[in-house]
C-alpha cells in the first residue's frame, strides 16, 4: 500500500492535492459532486478587508493551453467569509482550510491576517502578494523584495498559525522574492501566481478582457512553475506548495520531484468539477508504476541528478 500523506508546517494531508483559490469557490459548492473529505486540503477563495464585486465583464478569455482571468478577488469581505463561508465549509469538510488573504495596504494584511488566524475554521494562512500596494503607486508588494519582506515579517507578528506566502511569477528574480519571505519569518511559500497576459478581439481590434489583462493559467504555465518551484527549493529551507498547470497525477510526482511538498491545483477545476478527485484517485496508480512507496520520499528527489 503506498502512501500519499504529506506534512506543511506540521499540519498533516492526506494527500498533496489541494484546489487552489479562486477555482473552488468556498469548498462547499462542489458537495453536489462528490465527497471533498478526499482532498488533502482546500485553499479558499481570496478574501479582502470589504467587499469586492470583482472586475467587469468579460473576465475570462480563453487561450491555447489554459485561460486568462480577470475576476478582480470578487469575494463578500473578511467579516462574512469567518461569520458565514468559513462554518459553513467546517460543516462537510473535516481536512485542513487555507485562508487566502489579498490586501491593498499593509494595515490590510495585518488586519484580515490576524482575523483569519483567530478562527477555529482556518489551518494555515496563505498570503497573496500579488496586489497593488496602493500606497507605493500601485506596484504589486510581490514583485519588490522589501515590500515582500515587510508583509511577511508584520503578518508574522499576528498570526500564530503557519503563514505560506503566495508569490507571484512576474518577476525577473523569484529567488530574491522567496529569500525576503524566509527572511520574514514566513512558515512556507505557494508558487506560483498567475503569470500576466492578454487576448485580443480581432473583429473588435480591442482587448477581449474588460480589464485588459489577466493572469494566464493552465497547462502552458506548467514549465514556468515547474522552473521556479525548482530555483526556489534549491535557494530556500522552506516547504512549497507548488501550483501552476496541474492537470494530472503525473504532474503532482513532477512538482514534488522539483521540491513541492504539495500542490495546489487551479484551472483544471473550472474545465472538470472532478480534476481534484480524478488526480487523487489515480495518484496510488501512478506511484506503484513508478515505485514510489512514500510520497514524503520524493520532495526534491531530482535535485542532485548531476552526481547520479
């Protein structure tokens, strides 16, 4: 009998296989499909300090190998997502809960941080630096170091429960990005974020998003993730939730053997309702073909194949 089971932070999985934010909606939504116990853990939809209504239509646009979005972190607010969203999922689901938090500010993040980790319904909390800072010009805090070190460092100081920082892939450097998370203090890191792009309409000569642009995601974002979850096991003592084009059983050994300790599996679940619990279901198959007994044993097993 293999084993899947895996270890963030101390915090036990059955398996790997996580749904990411923003594609699973709050967990409980997909219980008219099958039983989501099966799930190593669950990473809900981003949350802000108010309200958001999201970005306006057209938000998604789709693209050889993935899709692009440009929701906007449409969500209720902090408040209502620990009052409501949150017991609603603990209600069907007995696994771990990542917390996603996005802010446009620093007092942002403390605040929606330290709420979200004073609720008995959240395991880890998963930080999204992929905002604008709209007090430093509307620069994303996840694409300077600093900024990256700052957030880490003051969410730290509120949260006793393990803080994974969510890293965006738009940058020239992500070693330095996830040093400054490790530096910080950070308990773990999630990568990577959606990478930017655009379509265009060519009978309307105009930009297909209503926003513009959007975060590409899907398989063609795979090789990218694969590169920067393998530059960044190597630079950091960190655990990694590796994400990014996730498709199948295959790929979860593939981000393990690069150094992930588990994944996070994004717009799969918008093309299937079942990706997730396809991927865990034929995840033992694949192991046994490829003699694996312990997942636990593979976490960066391809580094260090030069001296093979």
């Amino acid at each position: 009998m293999v084993k899947t089971a895996v270890s963030l932070s101390g915090i036990q999985l059955d398996n790997p296989v996580i749904p990411a934010s923003g594609t699973f909606g709050f967990g409980y939504e997909f219980t008219q499909w099958y039983d989501i116990n099966c799930l190593g853990g669950i990473s809900v939809k981003g949350t802000t300090r108010e309200p958001r209504f999201g970005n306006p239509a057209p938000r998604i646009a789709e693209t050889p190998g993935g899709m692009l979005n440009a929701v906007g972190l449409q969500n209720p607010g902090i408040d209502k997502v620990l009052a409501e969203e949150l017991p609603r999922l603990r209600e069907v689901y007995h696994k771990p809960i990542l917390a996603n938090i996005s802010g446009f500010s620093m007092d942002e993040y403390v605040e929606c941080c330290a709420k979200a980790d004073a609720s008995p319904h959240t395991d880890i909390i998963e930080v999204n630096v992929s905002c604008p800072n709209v007090h430093h010009g509307g620069m994303s805090f996840g694409t300077d170091p600093n900024m990256v070190y700052d957030v880490t460092r003051a969410v730290k100081g509120v949260c006793k429960k393990p803080v994974y920082i969510k890293l965006s892939p738009n940058v020239t450097d992500i070693v330095s990005i996830a040093k400054a998370c490790e530096e910080g203090g950070a308990d773990g890191l999630s990568l990577i974020n959606t990478l930017m792009g655009m379509r265009l309409d060519l009978k309307k000569r105009a930009p297909i998003l209503a926003n513009t642009t959007g975060g590409l995601s899907g398989p063609a974002v795979f090789p990218v993730a694969l590169r920067m979850v393998w530059q960044v096991y190597e630079a950091v003592k960190l655990p990694i939730i590796g994400m990014g084009g996730i498709q199948k059983a295959e790929d979860v050994i593939e981000m393990m053997l690069a150094g992930a300790t588990a994944v996070q599996v994004g717009a799969a679940n918008l093309v299937d309702p079942y990706a997730c619990k396809t991927i865990i279901d034929t995840l033992p198959g694949v192991m046994e073909r490829l003699g694996i007994e312990n997942l636990k044993d593979i976490i960066g097993g391809a580094h260090g194949w030069e001296k093979m």
